[in-house]
C-alpha cells in the first residue's frame, strides 16, 4: 500500500466533516475537481472506499468512520503543534474564520476588526455575515457571532456589546388618531411590519413585563427580513415596527420615529462570540477574544 500524504489526509477530513465536496473545497481554497481528485486517489492508494457518493449526499463509509475516529484527533494534534511555533514566532499567523449575523459583523467592524488588523498583519480574517444560525464546525468556521440564549451549549461563549433591547416603533403619522396600544394584545388593533427570521418562520414579537412574558403572531399587509427595512418602513408610515433599539435611535431621536410598548421590552443579553469547548483555540482566535474583551471593556459606550 502507497503511504497517503498529509494532503492526502487533511483533503479527507475536510470532506468528511463538511459532508460536501464543494464546501470543504471552498474551505481549503482548492477546486471541487482537484479535491475529489484527491479523494479518489486517497481511496486507491489505501484500497477502500471511503465515502458513499450521490448527486445529493455524501456520507462516510464504515472504513471511512473508522479512519476518521483516528485520525481528527492526530490532525488536531498537528494543528496545535504548529500553532505552538506561531506563538513561539510571537506573532499570530494563518487564517481566521467567523461566522457572524449582521449586527454582530456591524460591531466588530467598528472597533476591533482594525485594531486586530493593525496589531496582526499576518493573519487573514475571513469575516462572513449571514443570518441564519449554522453549525460553525461543520462549514469550516473558528467562532461565531450571535445573540447569547442562541447559542449552543456545547460552545465557550464571550459575550460583549452589552445588553440589547428590542422596541415597538412607528412614525407620528401612523400614530395619529390611532389609540395607543398598552398591551401586546392590542397589536391586533394596529397594522404591524412583520419580519421573517433567516430560517422561513415569520418572528412572533416577545414581549415580558414584571414576569409576564407573551409572544404575539402580529397582523400586518408587509413582511421583511432586514431590521434596516424595518425601521425604514416604519418611517415611512407602514405601520409598528418591532427592532433593536440601536437601529431605531437615529430616528428616535430626530422625531421620526416613536415608541409604543415600552413597559413590555426590557433589555435582554446581546451578542456573543462563541467556539467549540472540545478544540483547541487557534492563537489568532486567542488574539482576537483578547482584541474583543479589552474594547468591550473600555468602549461599550459606542455599542
């Protein structure tokens, strides 16, 4: 039997964490062709199949669970031990990868993404920001940014930013002649700018005051699924508009905008980073956390 190479190997565990050749090849910066290239050659120097193959699917053959149960623990291994030379250089080095909703990109590019930049030149921060909550491990991510009950459980979270609060809006011109609602129930009354959540469900509005929590199927003739448009809808008469305050303060505060409800939205616990507790912490990613908690600490006041 030809002995595999390290390429070899590390293609293989791509694929069969991703469960997908084309997000493994995206991940390792290589073409789909060239990686299952590499695959089929892995099988036939090692003389079994490794993964069951359809248009849809791929999944793991037995032979291919067994090498895999042995190896990531090896590959993990390797990664630590360059990752120990980086630190050893005194400097991070090699790629960062996190996943991040909109708001949570937003903060970070504010503060800590250049100043992590400026102090880290040779690391590569691949920012992606998306909506919809993944499993950051299977799609090739270091952390992820999202709200802090969002997050998994089996994750070390790092929350930052502060708490967010979610707000009832709506222009003085939607309000006029209207009776105001004071409790969630009353929403019934009133035409509402629904939003759909990444996933497809359309967001019920959570409303809590003094224990009391109630979530509320609005009625409404619009349904969006960008808090920007949101608030930019209720600007412009469409109706009640539930979002984060911070995207509703500009026009709060220059009259535009008016809030309802506001003995039922407490604040609640913002955003956080997060990453699995199981593996080891990439120095970049070390770097960053460290990046992040020290602005947090001295410039949340801008968040």
């Amino acid at each position: 039997m030809t002995r595999p190479s390290l390429n070899d190997l590390a293609a293989f565990a791509a694929v069969a964490s991703h469960r997908s050749f084309r997000r493994a090849a995206d991940v390792m910066g290589v073409s789909r062709s060239a990686l299952s290239h590499a695959i089929i050659g892995l099988e036939g120097k090692l003389g079994v199949r490794l993964f069951n193959r359809t248009t849809r699917s791929v999944s793991l053959t037995q032979a291919g669970a067994r090498l895999l149960a042995r190896l990531d623990p090896v590959l993990q291994d390797l990664d630590q031990a360059l990752d120990t030379l980086s630190e050893e250089r005194g400097t991070p080095s090699g790629i960062l990868r996190i996943n991040a909703n909109k708001s949570g990109a937003r903060i970070l590019l504010t503060d800590v993404v250049p100043r992590f930049l400026d102090l880290y030149p040779d690391v590569e921060l691949d920012l992606v920001s998306e909506g919809r909550l993944i499993d950051i491990v299977e799609q090739g991510f270091d952390a992820g940014v999202r709200l802090l009950e969002a997050v998994p459980r089996d994750m070390v979270a790092v929350k930052f930013g502060g708490d967010v609060r979610f707000i009832a809006v709506a222009a003085p011109s939607y309000m006029d002649g209207k009776a105001t609602p004071n409790t969630p129930d009353d929403l019934h009354a009133h035409c509402c700018i629904r939003q759909r959540l990444p996933g497809g469900k359309r967001y019920r509005w959570e409303f809590s005051r003094r224990g009391a929590e109630i979530a509320v199927d609005v009625p409404g003739n619009l349904t969006l699924d960008d808090n920007d448009l949101l608030v930019q809808a209720a600007v412009d008469g469409r109706g009640i508009a539930y979002v984060p305050e911070h995207f509703a303060q500009p026009f709060l505060r220059s009259g535009q905008l008016v809030t309802v409800l506001h003995d039922w939205c407490p604040a609640t616990p913002g955003l956080a980073l997060y990453y699995p507790r199981s593996r080891h912490v990439p120095s970049p990613l070390r770097a960053f956390i460290d990046i992040l908690r020290q602005v947090d600490r001295t410039d949340t006041s801008r968040w």
